[in-house]
C-alpha cells in the first residue's frame, strides 16, 4: 500500500485506486461508506486501513443502497464523504444519488467500472457512459463527470471532484475502468488548494441559533416543483458553460482527430505517437469533463479535421453525443471495443484507413 | 390571554411543546401522528435536544415530521432512513438523531437499512408507526397487515398463503445484539400515552448514554384506509392488533460495554 501523505514534489509509484483516496483523503474527506466489488476493492481497503487513525469514519455497509443513503446523510451534515463502486453496485445507488441530486447534496461517487450488462464481466469497459453522463436514475438531473486516464489525474480529478461538488451542490462521478483503477505509474501528489473549499450554511447540524432547516426533495406545494427542476436545470447550465475540462493533444494541423476519454484516449496517445511518425497529421481532443461535454471544442474541431475518429470500449455511447455538436455526421468515424481495451495498433490501422480513403 | 377568576389558574399546567410548531394538522381526524409527534416533542424538550436534533423524516404520511417538529430534518428515500441516519451520526457523533418511519418504510422495503443500522448498534433511535397499511399511497397492503384484514391490494383479505404473515418487528429487532431497547407501546388511552411516553424517553435516554440503537413501535390508526370512525379505529388497536402485536418491553441494555 502507498503510504499516506506521500512528498508533494516526488514522484512516487502507485496504483490508480490508491491515488483516488490519496486525492480523497488531501482534499479532507474523511467518510468512506462501501460494499465490495470487483474491481475497485482497494480503494475501501486502503480507506479502512487509514481513516480511523485520521479520526474518520470507514464503514462497510449492507449494501450500496444502504452505501449511498449513508453518504446522503454526512453529506447533509456538511462533511465531505466518497464511496466507490463498480457498474451493477453503481445501479444500485441511483435512486440514492436522484434523492442526493434533487435535494442538493454534493458527494463524491468513484465508478470502477467493469463490463455489462449485468453481472457482466470484470474486465474494463466505458459501457457505463449512458449512465454516468445522463443522469442514471429518475426524475432529471446530471452528475458532474469526469474521466481520468492517468494515475496522475486519478489524484488530481478526485480533489477536483470534491470541490466541484460542493461548488454546484451536487453529486460528481469519477468514471474510471479497471486498466486505470489497476495500472502502477508514477504520480506526483501535488498539494489540495484548501482555496477551493466553501462554506455550508445549508448542513444540519441542530438549530442553535437558527431557525431550523430541511435538506429535502419532496416539493408538493403548489408548483414548487417546477421552480425546484428550472433551477436545477440553471445549475446545470452553469456548470456547462464553466466547468468544460479538456485536452488538445497534437491536434496542430491535424487532419484526423480522435475523440476518447479515459483508457481508450490512452492507448490512442501511442497511436497517434506512431500515426505522426508515418507522417499522418493525427491528434486528440480529450473530454475530461464528460458531463459538462466539450461540446464547443467538438464543433470546432469538426469543422478543421477531415476526420472526428471516437474511439470507445463500448459500441457506440459518447459518439451520439459527439455526433449532438457538430452537422457534419459524415466526417464522424467509430471504433468500438465492447469491454476491450483496443490495442494501439488497431487504432493505427483504422487512422491509416480513414486517412488513405479521405486522401 | 388573562387568567382566569379562580388564583389557582394564573400558572400554567400544560404548555405546547418548545419543539412542536405551532400549526394546523392536515392529517386525518382519528390518526396518530399528531399524538406521536407530540410525545417525540416533549421527550426532545425534556433533555434539551432541539438545539443538537437532527430528524429524518421517511417516505409515506411521516415524512411531513419536518412541518410540526422544530428541529433540523434530512429527508430520507424510501426505507433507508437508518442508512440516512447512520450518515448523519457517524459525521456528528455529538449530535441527537432520530428516524421517524412507517411500517412500509421499515417493515417492507428498509427491513435491510433497519436490521443492520440495529445490529451495527448505531447509536441511533427510531420511532416506528405501524398502523397496518400504507396511509398516504391509498390503503395498500403493508407487511403489518393483518390476517384477513381488507385493503385496497387484498380486496379479499390477507391470506397467509400467498401474502405472508404480520411481521413483529419490535420483537425481531429485539433479536439483534446491537439493539439497545426495543419497545411497543399504543396511544389509544390517557393511561397507554403516559407509559408511550416513558418508552420514548427510555429510547432517548440509551442514545444519550451511547447504549446502541432504540426502537419504539407505535400501535396506530388509519381510521380513513381502514374505513373505520376514528372511535372504532381505537378500539382495533386495543384490540386485534394489541393480540397479535402484545404492548411491552422487549429489550432492554443496561449496559453500553454489552456492546
């Protein structure tokens, strides 16, 4: 196990689960609820082997249904609180995280995810897209997404996580998959910005010296739930026009660029690598942020390339969504491996296809 | 208001509860809920709690706890006010923090939130309002329905055979090593209100002492999904109901290193 609080300038090798509660744990969460699933166990375990001597709270509960109450509860109280999962043990928190989304609750939820539908598989997939970026459970709302596809950002994403949470009072999702939960490099932990932290005024804590206060979804007076849905739906408009995180990877003069998250913008790095070296103009845009989507930077780009090349380990999920930013649907290629991590060369192969054939 | 002629009228004998707000009940003439509510009132008075309570109100008629009890309250999805709970104490192990359920809340869909926050010994208390039925829904079937009992999801009464039995949850709770107290009591007589009374504070009382998780299960009416006048409703549950859920104590710590 990575030792807690390792040198904020060293780099140091860890596991992509265990630089998520590293990130947790510097950020000041210190209220970890879990139920063990394949494969993020060591995220829990690395929880329940350092939050008690930090004066916090490891629990393992019955069930994620019970896990995602729990977080409802501390998360009301005004504290910081994570659980990670992975695909099915995620369904089973969604009406917890609709309750938390309707009522205003920020929390940090870590989706592992592994194949499906169903019990599926345990090996990596982006088959939980859908879910993660449209809502997940009922009645209307969005969770703030975000994509690591490095250790690095694995740390980095979960502190953001947390503040972006409490910013908009709503929950955040880290959808990662087995390869970057799994995968050793080396991360630097770079220091928590306790500049970003808020104030609570809305947490329960008993009513001295205050009128006393609900944190609530059940709006039944007149048409208070209208005005409760158009406000969430300006929250999330803020969110999108604030909060859209991407990167541009040598997409200078590109003519074919791929559009991936996580895992999958990972491998394509090397087959971009490769492609330039065969003298093929290819480059990258990387959502970061999968909900707030770069919707903008997708438009853009659509209109200089020659190819939008999304590249999934699904069949088909973000390309609908690729395909919402921009007209021009015949410049949008796909390359979908359902819970496969495609390989660099199958991803050349395909840039060398849709280059020759567009040349 | 001026006192009345008589001297001995001038101090008050009765006063509304601090943490009762003072509001018209919208809940239907003949049900229980204002009386429980009440009760809860004068227990978080009588230990100075108002200002260090957080609630959690469930799904279903309880969850307008938040309009007539004055203190913080979370409103919990359906079942899983003990989670909830569990939440809210685990982040504030100072505070005092109570659910407030129903027997569809707790009996049917958060049986696993309510016997696992009791056999983790959460330091929690909960009151349980079993009134045999799902009162705001329409009078559907509930676990605490009683044999041969009509409602709108067994038109032709509860049969064992394909719906089950009645499930006794204050006895089953009492089952569990983390439960600290668990008690039934009904509100139905001045007399049944007085000892109600004195098992809530007990309830409270092992919280405050950090004795485990407490339960208190209420006896209580629906007159309007029974069909019943609110009269006739009482006598029910003196009668049927109190015979097949007895009143008593079920369980009872003495001490918190039981644990």
């Amino acid at each position: 196990m990575t030792p807690l609080a390792p040198s904020p300038t060293k780099r140091i090798l860890t596991k992509g689960n265990e630089a998520i509660c590293l990130g947790a744990l510097a950020a000041g969460c210190r209220h970890y609820y879990g139920y063990p699933i394949t494969p993020q166990n060591d995220i829990p375990e690395y929880m329940a082997a350092h939050l008690p001597a930090l004066g916090g709270t490891f629990l393992q509960a019955e069930s994620e249904v019970a896990t995602i109450n729990m977080m409802l509860g501390t998360s009301a109280s005004g504290k910081r609180v994570m659980t990670s999962s992975s695909g099915p043990g995620i369904s089973l928190m969604q009406e917890g995280l609709s309750y938390m989304a309707g009522s205003e609750l920020p929390a940090v939820v870590v989706n592992i995810s592994r194949s499906g539908p169903g019990l599926g598989g345990i090996a990596p997939s982006q088959g939980d897209y859908f879910q993660a970026v449209k809502g997940g459970g009922h009645g209307g709302y969005r969770l703030i997404v975000l994509a690591p596809h490095s250790v690095q950002e694995m740390y980095a994403l979960t502190m953001l996580a947390f503040d972006l949470a409490d910013k908009y009072r709503t929950p955040a999702m880290i959808l990662g998959d087995a390869i970057v939960g799994q995968m050793k490099e080396p991360f630097v932990a770079s220091p928590y910005d306790p500049a970003s932290t808020v104030e609570k005024p809305w947490a329960l804590t008993g009513c001295e010296g205050r009128e006393r206060q609900n944190v609530k979804s059940l709006h039944l007076k007149d048409n208070a739930i209208e005005v409760h849905n158009w406000k969430l739906h300006e929250k999330h408009e803020r969110i999108r026009k604030s909060e859209v995180r991407a990167e541009s990877y040598m997409l200078d003069g590109a003519t074919i660029a791929i559009v991936a998250f996580g895992t999958a913008a990972r491998v394509s790095k090397t087959a971009i690598q490769w492609a330039r070296k065969e003298g093929i103009a290819a480059g990258m845009l990387r959502p970061i942020t999968l909900f707030p989507f770069p919707e903008r930077e997708v438009f853009e780009l659509s209109r200089t390339v020659d190819v939008l090349l999304v590249i999934e380990m699904n069949t088909g999920q973000m390309v609908e969504d690729v395909r919402q930013c921009t007209p021009l649907h015949d410049r949008i290629a796909f390359l979908g491996k359902p819970c496969v991590m495609p390989t660099p060369e199958e991803i050349l192969e395909q840039i060398r296809l849709l280059t020759r054939r567009k040349g | 208001m001026s006192a009345p002629g008589k001297a001995g009228f001038s101090k008050p004998v009765y006063t509304r509860p601090r943490s009762l707000v003072d509001v018209k009940s919208h809940f239907c003439p003949g049900c229980h809920h204002g009386t429980i509510h009440k009760i809860v009132a004068e227990c978080i008075d009588r230990y100075g709690l108002r200002e260090k309570t957080i609630g959690v109100a469930c799904v279903g008629c309880a969850v307008f706890l938040y309009d007539y009890i004055d203190v913080d309250v979370v409103e919990a999805p359906h079942g899983r006010a003990p989670a909830v709970a569990t939440g809210v104490k685990r982040a504030q192990p100072d505070k005092f923090v109570f659910t407030y359920q129903g027997d569809g809340d707790l009996a049917a869909i958060g049986t696993s939130e309510i016997i696992h926050a009791a056999n983790r010994g959460e330091n929690l208390s909960v009151i349980f309002v079993n009134n045999t039925t799902y009162g705001m829904t329409g009078g559907q079937m509930a676990p605490t329905t009683m044999l041969g009992q009509k409602t709108s999801t067994t038109p032709y009464g509860r049969d064992f055979r394909g719906d089950g039995y009645p499930i006794r949850m204050a006895e089953l709770l009492a089952g569990l090593e983390g439960t600290a107290y668990s008690a039934r009591v009904a509100v139905s007589t001045p007399a049944l209100i007085r000892k109600a009374k004195e098992s809530v504070r007990k309830a409270f009382e092992m919280q405050i002492a950090g004795m485990g998780l407490s339960i208190v299960e209420f006896l209580s009416t629906c007159p309007t999904n029974w069909g019943m006048k609110p009269l006739d409703a009482q006598k029910r549950v003196l009668g049927e109901m109190s015979e097949y859920f007895p009143l008593g104590i079920f369980k009872e710590r003495k001490q918190a290193d039981a644990i």
